[in-house]
C-alpha cells in the first residue's frame, strides 16, 4: 500500500528563520515527489521537486532533500517569509498520492 | 499561469441529483486530473486521464465517472449526488512524461444538501 504521511499538520515560524516540513512515504513506485504551496480559495502551486538520482535540490530560498533509506523527504525554506504562509502538500509523482498537508505561518 | 479553467466555480445541488464538472484546458497536455480537497485528508486523486477516451480510477472514485472526449476537455460527473461528496474539486493538468509536475485549476467548490 502506498502511503505519503505529513505527521505535522501545522507548523509556525519566525520571519527570518527556517522553516523544515517533513513528509514520509512507503513504497514509491519511482522515488519522485514534488512539493506544492496551496493559498486560500486558490489551486495548489508547483515549488519543487527531486527524484531518486539525487539526495538535494535546491531553488532560491527552497531546499528539498531526499533520505531514500529512511523513505524520507524534508522541504526547507530559509528565511521564512510572511508570503510563505500557505498549506504545502508533499506529493509521490509516481502514485499520484499527496499527505495531507501542512499549514505553515510565518510570523512577522 | 497555465491554461486551465474549471466550471462551475461553486454550485450548491441537491442529494440524488447528477452533477458534472467540467475541466478546460489550452495547453494541450496529454494527463488530465480530478482531485478533491477534504479536510484531515489533504488531496485525493479521484480519476486520471493519459490521452482522449484513456482514463483510470484513483483512491477514491466510488460514485464517480470521467469522460475525455476532446484534449482539451476532462469531465466530472457525480451521477446521484451525496452529501459526502460535498468538497472542494480541483482539475490538474500535465505533460508528457509522468515525472511532470502538475498544473492545477482554481477549484470547484460543491455543497451537496
């Protein structure tokens, strides 16, 4: 059974600091997932991504990082802006299947 | 932005009624997408599309069916509504190669009563 699991439903941070959203996965069929940014009232955005061939991906202030042995992923993002205030889904391209989410705040 | 629009935006029915949702998108994109958002439950993939006339079932499509008869083209049809299908619908869109991060509409929220 494939699952992805956010285990943090929400996250609040500092302006200025970092932020760290996790996400877990069984049995991904091609070790690819992608991380979205979802606002109120509005679809979901494509952030970044990183598949198997590589353990880091980074894009400005975002960071991914792929833990293939521990079946592990973790989005950083420093510094962490009010702008970033949104629910951020972790997705396994390969099943189709997203976690639940997790809303982060950043405080000004 | 890429081109997808869904319509209707909101739409309030009634228990038994069919609903259909519909998808349009102008980048001619072969995989098309239906998922709906709940809370605790994050997004689920309902149906997919691979090419006109290709679907497939995701996690939750009970009580659901797709139709892709154009490209451009992805409906939802809910054929006797229930209140469980109350949820916000988003419609996605991709490219060729399934390592192709998706494209999502603005939503469909649908109050079933």
């Amino acid at each position: 059974d494939q699952q992805v699991k956010q285990n943090s439903p929400s996250l609040s941070v500092q302006e200025g600091r970092i932020s760290i959203l996790n996400c877990d996965y069984t049995n991904s069929m091609f070790d690819y997932f992608l991380w979205y940014k979802k606002y109120p009232a509005e679809g979901p955005t494509f952030l970044i991504s990183i598949s198997s061939i590589k353990d880091k991906n980074e894009d400005g202030r975002f960071t991914v990082f792929l833990n293939k042995s521990a079946k592990h992923l973790s989005l950083h993002i420093v510094p962490s802006q009010p702008g970033d205030s949104a629910v951020y889904f972790c997705g396994d391209q390969g099943n189709l299947i997203f976690g639940k989410g997790t809303k982060l705040s950043v405080k000004p | 932005d890429a081109g997808i629009t869904q319509s209707p935006r909101h739409k309030v029915t009634e228990t038994g009624t069919p609903v259909t949702l519909r998808c349009h998108q102008t980048e001619n994109h072969r995989y098309m997408y239906w998922y709906r958002q709940d809370p605790g439950h994050g997004l689920r993939l309902i149906h997919y599309s691979y090419g006109v006339k290709d679907t497939d079932k995701g996690e939750v499509s009970d009580g659901y069916s797709v139709s892709r008869s154009k490209t451009e083209d992805f409906l939802l049809t809910l054929e006797s509504a229930t209140s469980s299908q109350t949820s916000v619908y988003f419609c996605a869109i991709s490219g060729e190669s399934s390592y192709n991060e998706q494209f999502f509409g603005p939503g469909t929220r649908l109050t079933v009563l």
